[in-house]
C-alpha cells in the first residue's frame, strides 16, 4: 500500500509540473509572439509626420438657418456676419501652425450655388468648397460641405480664422456648421 500511495504523489506532481510549465511556455510564447509581431502604437499626439504635438482645440457649432438670398451673388461675405460663432481668435506660440476645418450642411433648391472658405488673418484662404444644383433637379436637396486649411508656420500671438460664403446664384441656406480651429507645434 505505500508503494501505491508513492506512486499516485509522484503522478500528482508529475501533472502539477506539466500543467505549469505549458502555462509558463504559453505566456512566454505570448510575450515573444506580442514583442516579434506587434509595434507599439504612438505616443501623446503626433502630427501628420509625428514630430508635431496639438497644443489646442477650438471648435464652435450653430445650427440656426441662414438664408443668403439677400447678398449679392459673386461676392464674398464673412459668415460671422450672421453668426459669430464661425469666427474664431486663437493665440499661438512662435512657429505653430493653425489646421482650420469647417463641416456643414446647405440648403439649395435647383438652380442654386453656394461657394464656402476658410480665411486666416485676411489674408490667406483655404481652397473652396463648392455645393450646386441646377436644371433638371427640383425639390430640395441638403448637401454638405467640408474644407480644412493648414498654415505655414505663423508669428506668436493672436490670429483670426474666418468662415466664409459666396451666393453664386439662387437662394442657398446654411444649415448647421461647425469650424474647428486645432493649434499645432513642432517638438
């Protein structure tokens, strides 16, 4: 009988340390397999070639309807005309660059046109955003609209980015708008 008990401790502890030593061989596995195969992912808030760091973030919205069929076509108009809310004043640091993004939603109804931009400090604009309709459509039709702009590097201080519209023909409406202005530094 106590060659069977002997027997039957040593089968436990034979299991014991098979059971062990597939767990230890499985989480170092893991942690060979997660070194060899997995990179780790950026740290803090790189920019587009990760040497840049976002200082800050801005943004306004308003969804109150504007209709823009009292401005004169072929002309550029500030939106913060009607909302102030599309003019935003950041203060940077020296050499940060601005990322201006403007989403929205317009209302036209064939034939209609409606031109959106972005203007930092009155003196440079993004590229524009175009929404049209013409003959044969009818009915109403919401499209939206979306521009960004990126500065060169800028002066230290206080700089203003402006939203603004050009009523080419027809009666276009803005409808809800939000611009996002994102400061951003090189490290």
């Amino acid at each position: 009988m106590l060659v069977k008990k002997e027997q039957g401790k040593y089968t436990w502890r034979l299991l014991v340390l098979v059971f062990v030593t597939s767990l230890l061989a499985g989480v170092v596995g893991g942690v060979l397999a997660g070194y060899l195969f997995v990179k780790p992912g950026p740290q803090g808030m790189p920019g587009a070639n990760g040497s840049n760091s976002i200082l800050q973030i801005i943004q306004n919205r308003n969804d109150t309807q504007v209709d823009t069929s009292g401005y004169t076509a072929m002309q550029w108009y500030d939106i913060s005309d009607i909302d102030a809310s599309m003019e935003i004043t950041i203060d940077v640091q020296q050499n940060s660059k601005i990322l201006a993004h403007f989403s929205g939603t317009h209302e036209l109804e064939p034939p209609a046109s409606i031109w959106v931009r972005i203007v930092v400090d009155h003196n440079y604009s993004s590229s524009t955003c175009k929404c049209a309709v013409g003959p044969p459509a009818s009915g109403t039709y919401r499209m939206p609209a979306q521009v960004e702009f990126l500065t060169d590097s800028l002066t230290a201080g206080s700089h203003i980015i402006k939203l603004q519209f050009l009523r080419e023909f027809g009666s276009p409406k803005l409808l809800d708008r939000t611009l996002t202005v994102t400061e951003i530094t090189s490290q």
